[in-house]
C-alpha cells in the first residue's frame, strides 16, 4: 500500500482486513511515522518511505494506491513497470496526458 491518509486508514484499510487471503507485505507514506503507525497496527511486514521498496519486493503482488491525486499517475505507471497489479483509489488520474501516459504504458489503444 502505499499511502496511509484519513481514507486508506478509517475507510479502505478497515474493509480489506475482513477480507481473507491479503497478505500484507510494504506500506510506504510520505511520513515514516505514519507508515510505521499503521503498517504495525494492520500487519504489514515492513514499512518505508520510499516507494523503490514496494516495486523492488518480490513478493509484493498487487500495490494499492491511497494518495493525494496528483501522484497518482506517475504512481501507477511506476506499479505497472514495475510488474505489479495496480488498484487505485479515484481518480486514477487528473490530467488527460497523464491517461495517455498510463495507456501506453499498458499498450491499450
């Protein structure tokens, strides 16, 4: 996961723990202070600040990603490069060259 804001804590994170076969390996915030405070209280198996260390894990196979908006295109396209499945909180993306980025990156259209 990476982002740990108001709505990926009270609202997101409370609805996936009840659901079964979630291994939860990284969570990376801004903030190593909130990664830390809420990867220990949810299970992660680590917590960071930088986002290298959620692509580079091998056993990470799909990244969620709870953000403030404006990062969240250059944050997927980094996912899918780096092979992972991607679930994005909305909006996907903000600016219309940022959709176009994400496309061709995904070789759709």
């Amino acid at each position: 996961m990476i982002g740990a804001g108001n709505f990926a804590r009270l609202v997101m994170l409370p609805a996936l723990m009840k659901m079964n076969g979630i291994a939860w390996r990284g969570i990376c915030t801004a903030k190593g202070f909130h990664a830390e405070h809420t990867g220990r209280g949810a299970g992660f198996e680590f917590a960071t600040t930088d986002n290298a260390e959620i692509w580079s894990d091998r056993d990470t196979a799909a990244v969620f990603i709870t953000t403030r908006h404006d990062l969240h295109a250059d944050l997927v396209i980094a996912a899918l490069r780096a092979g992972k499945h991607v679930f994005v909180e909305k909006p996907l993306c903000i600016r219309a060259e940022e959709l176009a980025r994400i496309r061709l990156r995904r070789g759709v259209g």
